[in-house]
C-alpha cells in the first residue's frame, strides 16, 4: 500500500504515528488526539506555514500508526517511543543536566537533609529543584547555618565517641548525643521546612514566640539561640517577594530562530520566585508541538512536578497531559494558558528571559569563534581547533601509574569524553612508553569510530616532550589526522639582577619549529590551553589518589580471616577509603553486602587495634 493510500485510511480516533524514510529508520514519533486531522495536515500545501516541516514531510517513506483509547494513553506511548528509537527529528534532552533536590524523611529519626537528582515517589519531602550540586549545597550550607540540623547518616553519628566538628561551630546540635530533645530537634526541622517553603514571616513569628516564651521562663540560654536564629533568618526573609499566591508553579516561555527553540522556566515555590533554568533545543516542527513535547521529556524523566504549569500558549494535549503528571505527582496538577493578570505577566517576563539567553548563546557563540580562529590563526593550524584533547600521566616511582585524557569542545569542558586510563604494560618511571601506551589505546581504530579524532592535541613540556610526543604520533601512524602543540609552563626567569621574582611567558611549541610562540599574557586563548591542561592533571591526580585510597583499604584488611577478595571489593566500593572505614561504626560494616556482624566486629577490632598500635 502506498504512503498516500495509508494517509487515506487513517482512522479518526487517538493514537501514535512513527515516520519512517526510505532505509525504513523511524525520523519522527508523534501523537494525536485525531490521527486523520493531525497527519493529513502535514501534507497539506498551504496549511502549514511551518517551513522546517517540509524538511520531514520530504524525507517520509512510511507511516506506521498504532491506535489508543485515549489520548492520554498515546502520550505515554510516545514518550515511550521516543525514548526507545530516539528520532531524529523528535525534541532530545539528553545533553541536559538534571538538576537537584533537597530531600528530608520526616518518618526517620532525627531527619536532616541530603542532596539527590531524582525524585521518587515516596513519603519523603523535596525541595527545588536548583541548577547545579554547588547551587544546592550552598542552599544546604544557608540551612544548615540558621538551622543546626545532623549533617551525617544517623549510623555514622551514633558510632562517634563525641559530637562531630559541625556542633564545635554551632552548625549541628548534636541530636544523636542528646545535646538537643526530640522535640526541640523537630522544631528545628519544621523552621527549615518552612524556610524553604517560601514562609518566611510565619517563621519569624513562630520563633520570636518560641524567644519570648523561654525569656518569660527565664531559660536565657534557649532564648539567645532562639534570638540568634532568628537574626539569620530575617536577613533572608527580607529579600524574599512574594510574586504569587498559593502552592508551587513553573512558568513556562520561550523564543523561536528558526530551528533553534529556547525555553525558559521559573521556579515559584510557595509563591515565591526560587530560580530558573532555561533549555537550548533543536525544533523543526510548530511551536505548540515543540512546547508539548518539552514538558513531556522534562517532566517524565524524574523532574520535580509542581501543582501548576503556566504557558505561553494553548497545546492540544494539555488536558491529558495534566492526567498524566497528576498519577505521577499523586495529586492534582494544572496546566494552565493565562491571558491576563499576574500569572500572564510572569510568563512574559519567562518568555523575555528565553529572548535574553538566545541572545546570551550567540554573544557567546560569536566569542568562541573568535577564540578559535585566534587559536587557529596564531598556532598554523591545519583546522579549527573545535575540540581539544590533552593528556597527561601521574605516577609516584612508577606505581598506581594512570593517564588521563580531558576533551574540550568549543572551548568548553566535555566531560562525557574525559577517560582513565591504567597503566599496565609499562613497568617503572617511564612516562613517554606510559603516555605511548595511552595513545595507543585512544586512537586505535575502534576507538576512533566510536568516539573521533579530535581537532588538536595538547602536550604539557616544552620542545622535548613535543618531538617525543610526534615520534609516538608518527609510530602509531597518526600523522596529520589532528593538529599537535605543546605547552610549557612560565617559570622562575635567570640571571635577573632584580629582588623580586621574574618568571617567564608559558610558551606554545609547534612542530617543525624551534622558537615558541608566545600568547599575550592572560589572554583567552593562552588561558584555555593552561585550563585543558591543568584540568588534565587534575583528573590524573584525581585518579591516582583514587588508586592509592583503594589500595590501602585492600592492604589494611587483607589479613583479615574470613576477609577475602570478594568481601575487599565490597568494603572498598561502600566506603571508597581506609580512613572512611576506620570512621565507620560496627554497624555500619555490618550492613555493606556480604558481611556478617562477627565479621564487622572483626573488622573495626583489627582496624582500631592497628590505630593503637601502628
């Protein structure tokens, strides 16, 4: 059957449909409450004012439908689908980072608060989310400074002899001591709760009557704290606005160029304005369908889900989609189109912060490429230096050896390319057969397929490690597939007559050239090859010390009878160092997969007893 006679026939009932082109790879996954209407229209001459749809329509084969009950079970459909083949044309958030969540279990005893990526569905509180682990945390420090709550799982702080260091600066009270009641502890939780809840005046009340009432009783020391509290808090309190009233909101913009679609999101909680997080994305299809498929990515992939979603326009799917959000969320949630009043306001200024960060992408798509051509231009490069690679190798007299390679693309750090590499056919201090080793395994031909070549390779040393580097390039092969430079670090400057001290100009060798080149000082090029190589040292280091700790959790235990290799790998995975399972209580040990508690008890004597006697 044709393509045409196919869209003939289509049912006018719910559904999923998949494009497919002529290899027969599924291009496009969508839904429709009318599967006739929805994809009749695509082909349809006039209609579509979208041009990026021609692009698709012109590349269609096939058309697959599966038929539904309802609408809302062809969302969940699709979703499922579009994560199973991934289409090309489809919405993709992979590249994006999930952001985190404080989260606190009130059933637990003495609760405190821990930082997580996904939010389950469980009796636990959560609160968020924030853009980064470092945002969080440092929303946890502001917590944890107005309000001494436990910082340690509680197996930890019963194991200790005395009271850890966060309660000497007054930054924990030290429940698990009984330094603090049950109920005075709760109080303290409770504050936080309502701290990040956006009710902060209720808070200031509640504790200037917890104050008053421990004056009155001449308790001084409990009002002072009670006093100290509060100081901390109404500092906060007062830069807090209130933007709307009621539970928890996102407000959704966004702007269109073309194919690029930027999304912009602004977190209320509790009324109150708590951040944003804007999406940079590829769209070829109409902004209702890309605005649809954004929160069905977004928040069906462990996203916080709040009572009410405001948007810039209709979508046709947003009562199912509220359905589906509510079952995942477990109680009702809206989505909602406001066309007046605050609510309408706040997703116009979200739509005016997606204007302002696609005017941000380019501004900063415009600086990288002058950097490159900077970098291209200075160093005679054969190509624009798009993605750098740099490794490095880390050794303490040829033991634990490692190399590391660190990837940067367009100037910015790829992480998702960072590797380790353990030595393990060079014996002893020999670090170009290590870094011989590493390049060999990173650019043999699998390897290449899988992952590229880079565009330029960076070496740390000067001239020397330079023409060693190209001899290991031209032995594997490697010739002209990538660019190749070394950079050597500025340095003490001798035979100066002056007091202070000189140093010399970090220097850039290139191949074929006896004298370097030498980037202005502070310049960005300069400092983003001393970024990409210092982060390549870093991250060697990083896994050598890694190496060292789990050799020395292995060698602390290994005499241990009943302790073998299996039980090793289970105690170094739990702990991840020595000295954090010599912290560790009985307990503790106890519980990590494969001991027995004869074995722990075993364990923390043989440790302890080392301790006393090294």
């Amino acid at each position: 059957m044709s393509l045409e006679d196919k869209i003939k026939q289509l049912p006018s009932s719910p559904g999923v449909y998949l494009m497919r082109d002529a290899a027969g790879t599924i291009i496009y996954v969508g839904k429709a409450r009318n599967l006739r209407q929805r994809v009749r229209s695509y082909f349809k001459e006039t209609a579509d004012s979208r041009y990026q749809v021609k692009f698709l329509v012109a590349r269609i084969a096939d058309l697959e439908v599966m038929l539904t009950d309802t609408e809302k079970e062809a969302l969940l459909l699709e979703n499922t689908l579009i994560k199973q083949h991934r289409p090309r044309y489809n919405l993709d958030l992979k590249d994006d980072k999930t952001y985190f969540s404080l989260r606190i279990d009130l059933q637990e005893q003495f609760p405190r608060f821990n930082i997580v990526r996904k939010i389950p569905r469980d009796k636990a509180r959560y609160f968020g989310p924030y853009a980064s682990a470092s945002a969080a945390r440092e929303v946890l420090r502001q917590i944890t400074r107005m309000f001494p709550l436990r910082h340690y799982p509680l197996t930890s702080c019963l194991s200790r002899k005395r009271p850890c260091l966060y309660h000497q600066i007054g930054q924990c009270s030290a429940p698990c001591h009984r330094l603090i009641s049950a109920d005075d502890y709760m109080e303290l939780v409770k504050g936080a709760i309502l701290f990040l809840e956006g009710k902060g005046r209720e808070l200031v009340a509640q504790f200037k009557r917890h104050m008053l009432e421990a004056s009155l009783d001449e308790r001084y020391e409990e009002a002072t704290r009670w006093r100290n509290l509060l100081r901390s808090i109404e500092v906060t309190v007062e830069k807090q606005k209130m933007v709307l009233r009621g539970g928890d909101s996102d407000v959704v913009g966004y702007h269109r160029d073309g194919e690029r679609l930027e999304v912009a999101l602004l977190f209320i909680r509790s009324g109150v304005l708590t951040g944003s997080r804007v999406f940079s994305l590829t769209w070829k299809m109409g902004d209702a369908e890309g605005i649809s498929a954004f929160l069905a990515r977004y928040y069906t992939e462990g996203s916080y889900i709040p009572e009410e979603i405001l948007l810039p326009l209709e979508i046709e799917d947003g009562a199912s989609l509220a359905d589906v959000l509510s079952d995942a969320k477990g109680r009702s949630v809206s989505i909602i189109h406001p066309r007046r009043g605050t609510r309408r306001e706040l997703v116009e200024l979200a739509g005016r912060n997606a204007v302002a960060a696609l005017r941000e992408r380019d501004e900063k798509q415009a600086s990288t490429e002058t950097l490159l051509g900077e970098l291209h231009k200075r160093l005679h490069l054969s190509r624009s230096p798009r993605r750098i690679e740099c490794y490095d190798i880390s050794t303490i007299q040829g033991r634990f050896s490692v190399g590391s390679g660190v990837s940067f693309l367009n100037g910015a750090a790829d992480k998702r390319n960072y590797r380790h590499y353990r030595i393990r056919e060079v014996e002893g201090q020999d670090d170009f057969a290590m870094l011989r080793e590493v390049f060999s395994r990173r650019f043999r031909e699998e390897t290449i397929l899988k992952e590229g070549l880079p565009d330029l390779v960076v070496v740390d040393g000067g001239i020397g490690q330079l023409n060693a580097t190209l001899e290991i390039i031209s032995e594997l092969g490697l010739n002209e597939r990538f660019d190749l430079v070394s950079l050597a670090k500025s340095r003490v400057a001798s035979g100066t007559e002056s007091t202070s001290i000189t140093r010399s100009d970090e220097r850039v060798f290139l191949p074929g050239r006896k004298n370097p080149v030498i980037l202005r000082q502070n310049s960005t090029a300069l400092l983003l090859l001393a970024a990409i190589r210092d982060e390549a040292h870093r991250f060697a280091i990083e896994y050598h010390r890694t190496l060292r700790s789990k050799e020395g959790i292995a060698s602390g235990i290994e005499q241990i009878q009943g302790i073998g290799a299996k039980r090793r790998t289970a105690l170094l995975t739990h702990f991840g160092s020595l000295q954090r399972l010599k912290e560790a209580g009985v307990e503790q040990i106890a519980a990590v997969q494969g001991m027995t508690r004869p074995l722990a008890e075993s364990v923390y004597k043989n440790l302890h007893q080392e301790t006393k006697n090294p």
